[in-house]
C-alpha cells in the first residue's frame, strides 16, 4: 500500500516538473514584447550576410549613440539636393586682430590657399534681381561666398541682405557710399565716417552686427584708413583675382576672364560684383566651370563681429526715420475741385 502511494505521488512530482519545463521553454517570455534600441534582428537581414556583420551593426547602433551634451546643440549643416554640386571643400575662420590683409593684389602675409583652393567674394549689393539671382546659383551648388556690401545699398534693401545671412554667407562691409577712401579729398575723418556709416548701416539692414571684413572700394587702400582699420580690428580684403565683371559686356565674357586668370594662378581669392547684371547671369556656368575644373571652394568666417560704433548706430538710427506727417486733417490738406 505504501508504495502504491509513493509510486503515485513520483508521478505526480514529475507530471509538475515536466509541466513547469515545457511552459519556460515553450511558451513567451514576459519581457520578449519589450521594444529594443537596436537593428533589426539577424532574421531580416540577407541570408548572405554573415553574423560578424550583424554584430556590427548593432555595435555602431551602440557607441553612435549622441551625447546628452551634443545633442543640445542643434546641427546646422543642411543637406545638398545637388549630388554632383561645387559645395565648400572647407571653413577657416579668421581672427581679425590688428587688420590683417588679404588677396595678393595687395597684402602678400597670408598664403592660406592650397592648389585649386578659391574664394568667392561679392561686392556692392545688396541689388534687387542680381543679388537673389546669385544666391540661387551659389545655392543651387550649395556653396559659400563673402559679400560686401554698401551701407546705402544695404538700407534700401534690407530684406535681400537678410536673405545673403540666412543662407549662410559671410557679411563683411564696403563703406556707406563707395567712396574712394585714399582720393586727395578725403580726410581722415572723412574715412572714417565712411567706414563706421557702412557697418552701422549692414548691422541696422541685418538686424546683427556683421563679420569685421572690409573692401576697400576700387581697391583703393589709403595708409590712414588702413592704419585705422587695424586699430578697429578690422580685417581688409583686396583679391587675387579681378573679373573685371564691371566691364564685361555679357556673362560669357565674365567666365573666360576668371577662368583663364585661374587656371593660370591656381587658386585665389575672386572679386566679383552682385550689383552687376551679367554677374548674376554668369554664376551658374561659372560654379560648374570651377567644379569641373577641380576648384574647391574655402569659405572664410570671422572669429568675432565687428564692434559698431554706437555714435554711428544711433546717427544712422536717426537718419533712417521717415519724416513726421503733419497734424492737419487730410480734408484740410487734399480737396477734390474737379471730377
């Protein structure tokens, strides 16, 4: 009797175990549904692809995980639409202290280009039609460029200098109306006035302070003004190149000058003007000449802002102020004696 008992009661211990043994084999796990950070599993991958590859995979999954630090800074780089596009082969950003030149025309200190290096520059808009017309082509091929605008220009269209901004171009100045700073008639005041108007009236177009870059106009460096320039941490820009474009009589002839100056030079900093109509019309067949040329585009930023001088803010404040309409009812002023 006894062991009929126990012989039943082993049976029923092993009908539990073998029980319990099937369900923790057989059935789902409770944490199996949890969603998991990784790639997909090995399963859905190419009956090709071997495990090493599945493990690194989920391996740069992991260690390319954004830092909490990184991750509050937002990326700004946008992506080109054009895959065969000129684009920015590199950004050197430039520390103004003391007024350093640029552009062999003039300042032979800074070598900074390689072979096949160029830099765009654009001086005199903002201007209505040819300014846009060269953002577009300097977009199209997702490139940068170093514009250089007129304080006047700059106050008549201040939304077309925002748009130069906001595509990420480099605003520096070119003095308030052009004027030759190193004529015999121009003091130093004189000089003076020009260049502190011109940034006062970019940084009041902008709405923020523009990059401590200057052209002098006509490439016209007089010793005092760039004397001055230096004390202001102001870095000046002659060129390497001239496209002479204010001359051209059409687009082509635009292209061949810069093109055959270049592929003589190698490399070197372009002046050309966005104020100028065949400009506007050459730069989408002379950004692709560049690039099939092997050219690479630097762009160059400053390290800091110009300091506006706040004399010169608050004049041009004032100037820019319409005039004040009179009290008088429009009745009083404006009659109808004849319809």
């Amino acid at each position: 009797m006894r062991n009929a008992l126990g012989l039943m009661l082993a049976s029923v211990v092993a009908a539990i175990v073998i029980a319990g043994v099937w369900f923790w084999t057989s059935s789902p796990r409770g944490d199996s549904t949890a969603p998991r950070t990784v790639n997909a599993a090995p399963a859905a991958l190419p009956a090709a692809t071997p495990a090493k590859s599945v493990a690194s995979r989920d391996e740069v999954e992991t260690t390319g995980t954004i830092p909490d630090k990184a991750a509050a800074t937002p990326q700004t780089k946008s992506v080109c639409a054009n895959a065969d596009a000129l684009g920015v082969a590199r950004v050197v950003e430039i520390d103004t202290t003391g007024g350093p030149g640029f552009g062999f025309e003039h300042f032979k200190q800074f070598d900074f280009l390689t072979d096949k290096e160029v830099v765009l520059t654009f001086d005199d808009g903002p201007w209505p039609n040819n300014t846009p017309a060269v953002l577009k082509a300097l977009a199209d091929e997702c490139t940068k460029a170093v514009f250089f605008p007129i304080g006047k220009h700059a106050t008549y269209h201040p939304g077309i200098l925002k748009q130069v901004a906001a595509a990420g171009h480099t605003v520096g100045a070119h003095t308030w109306s052009h004027a030759n700073l190193n004529s015999k008639r121009m003091t130093e005041q004189l000089a003076k006035d020009e260049i502190e108007k011109g940034y006062s009236a970019v940084k009041l177009a902008l709405g923020a302070a523009p990059s401590p870059f200057f052209r002098f106009p006509e490439l016209q460096h007089g010793p005092a003004a760039m004397a001055y320039l230096g004390t202001r941490n102001i870095a000046m820009f002659s060129c390497d190149l001239d496209s002479f474009d204010f001359r051209a009589k059409n687009a082509e002839q635009i292209i061949n000058t810069v093109m055959t100056k270049l592929d003589k030079q190698g490399k070197g900093i372009i002046l050309m003007h966005d104020f100028q109509k065949h400009t506007a019309e050459a730069m989408p067949a002379l950004l692709r000449r560049l690039k099939a040329g092997g050219y690479k585009v630097v762009q160059m930023k400053a390290r800091t802002t110009v300091q506006t001088l706040p004399a010169y803010d608050e004049a041009m404040v004032k100037d820019m102020k319409l005039p004040v309409a009179g009290a008088r009812p429009v009745g009083s002023v404006v009659q109808t004696v004849a319809q």
